[in-house]
C-alpha cells in the first residue's frame, strides 16, 4: 500500500481525527522538488471543500512546526471518492461484497491485478472472487486497492485507475 511512513501518519491523523473526520488515509510520494502529501477524510454526512480546506490548516500547522518532511511538498487533503483507496484491512473488512481492484507486488495466480468481490476477511487473508476463479490474497502482497464503483460494475466497465 502507498500509506505514508508511519511517523507521518501518528502525527497527522489525531489531527484529522481531533476534528471530527475519518482519516482513511494518508500517501506520501517524496521528490526532492515535487514531494506530495495526500490525506483522504471522510465522514457520514460527506466531505466538502470546507471540510478539506479545515484539515489542511490544521495539517499545514502542525508540520511547520513539527517539519517531519525536509523536501519541499504540496499538501493536498481530499475525500476518498467512489474509487476510495484501501489503506487498511479493516477497509476491506468494511467493504464486504463490494468489488476492488488490486494491484499485487507479485503475481498470485498468474495475476498482477485482481478485480473482484471481497468475499471474506481472515486474519491477513482478504478472499476475493473474480469471474468464479477465488484468489486468497495476503494483504502484505497488496500494493494498491481501490473500490470500484457501483455505476461501473452496472456498465460492466472496469475502473481505470
């Protein structure tokens, strides 16, 4: 997964959780010149540009005076969207017959990307069902996951992420 080191995301999401949001998550692609810093919140009744602009001033805040990152960066706060990503287990527990993408550090099954059904969530295991075929997928192997959106699999058109 592409979640931020971890000393990033213990200082950054009591913060965003201190405000009343969901922090589902925080990537962090480091560039000497062109660094960034994604978190995605959400909360029950939607996210807004009210809702983004809040956390990154807080965010914003908390790293000028912290500064755990020396490469310059732009920070960018977002909610999740219909594609979510995945940073979590528990995201794929919560997502139970739901369809996701995911994108494997090495081929399971002969595949490298995997859409399919959460069919269950064991320990580190996350079951997924793609066209009848079951592949058990260590969340260790998961590079990447997103949701695939509901308007999508009605279309029969995969997500392009």
């Amino acid at each position: 997964m592409k979640q931020a080191p971890e000393h990033l995301v213990a200082l950054i999401e009591p913060i965003v959780e201190g405000l009343g949001y969901e922090c589902v998550g925080i990537e962090y692609h480091p560039h000497p010149r062109h660094g960034l810093l994604r978190i995605y919140i959400d909360s029950g009744n939607g996210i807004v540009l009210d809702d983004c602009s809040k956390v990154s001033h807080q965010v914003s805040g908390m790293l000028d005076v912290e500064d755990p990152i020396p490469d310059n960066y732009q920070l960018e706060v977002s909610s999740p969207g219909a594609d979510r990503p995945f940073f979590k287990i528990s995201q794929f527990e919560r997502f139970k017959g739901s369809t996701v993408q995911v994108n494997l550090f090495k081929a399971i099954g002969g595949r490298k990307r995997i859409t399919g059904l959460i069919e269950k969530v064991e320990e580190d295991i996350i079951t997924l069902i793609e066209n009848s075929q079951i592949f058990e997928v260590p969340f260790s192997a998961i590079s990447k996951a997103r949701l695939v959106p509901e308007y999508l699999i009605e279309k029969g058109v995969r997500s392009g992420k």
